[in-house]
C-alpha cells in the first residue's frame, strides 16, 4: 500500500518551480511534468486559489492569472493595429521577463533585419544580455 502526501506538501514543494516553468514559457501542463505533477493538480491549485484569495493558493493561482494574461494571443481588432516596430517592442517587454519563445521571437526579426542591414545595436546587446544571463547563446 502507497502512502499518499498531504497536498499542501506537495503544492509547498513544487509551486515555485512550477511558477518558474510558466514564467520561462512553459504551458502548465509542461511545467506540471517537470516537476511530476499532473496538470490537474496544477488546475486545481488556481482553482483553490481563485476560490480564496487570501489562502494559500490565492498567491499562485493570481501569478499563474497573469502569465497566462501575458501570453494572450490579440484580439483580431489588436492584430491589424499592431505594426512591426510595436510588434517587436511588445515582445522585447515579454523576452526581458525570461519568456524563451518571446526571446525567439525577438531574435529571428532582429536577425532578419540585420541581413537587410538594418541592425539596431542596442536591442541585439540586450538580448546577448539576456542570453548570458540564462546560460544561453542568444542564436544560431
């Protein structure tokens, strides 16, 4: 017979490296297996912080809340506003906040202009930041 543990035990031991998986661009079901939860569990935990606030889960769930809002794909309104140069700046914003696929993003149209010739130093010194800071090469 297994022995089960207590869930606050295990929200207490995996939380943090679950928030840091979201906050790196994992969806929670990635971050959930690579802390060896199940995505349920983690939809349970928003769900129990979304309930009450001020307990435990509160916390967690209004963190996860606002990864997910930072990810929101634009409306179709927002898509035909939004230009390159905003485009870029949006995702810049997003990429400094660690989000790898943002950084990805930044980088093939920072790389694209750069092959045009129209290169801008600063943004590219930013995200070699960036890259060193995570223990990465910034591109190919």
């Amino acid at each position: 017979m297994s022995r089960q543990r207590h869930p606050s035990v295990t929200f207490e031991a995996l939380s943090d490296d679950v928030l840091e998986a979201i906050r790196a661009g994992c969806s929670a079901a990635d971050a959930a297996f690579d802390a060896g939860c199940s995505a349920r569990t983690i939809e349970r935990w928003v769900a129990r912080g979304r309930s009450a606030p001020d307990g435990p889960y509160g916390e967690f769930a209004a963190a996860v809340d606002e990864l997910r809002a930072e990810r929101a794909l634009p409306t179709p309104a927002e898509r035909e506003a939004m230009d390159a140069e905003e485009l870029l700046r949006v995702a810049s914003g997003i990429a400094r906040r660690g989000n790898v696929q943002a950084l990805r993003l930044v980088w093939e149209i920072l790389r694209a202009r750069k092959a045009r010739g129209q290169a801008e130093p600063d943004t590219l010194a930013a995200l070699d930041e960036l890259a060193a800071r995570r223990g990465r090469r910034a591109g190919p």
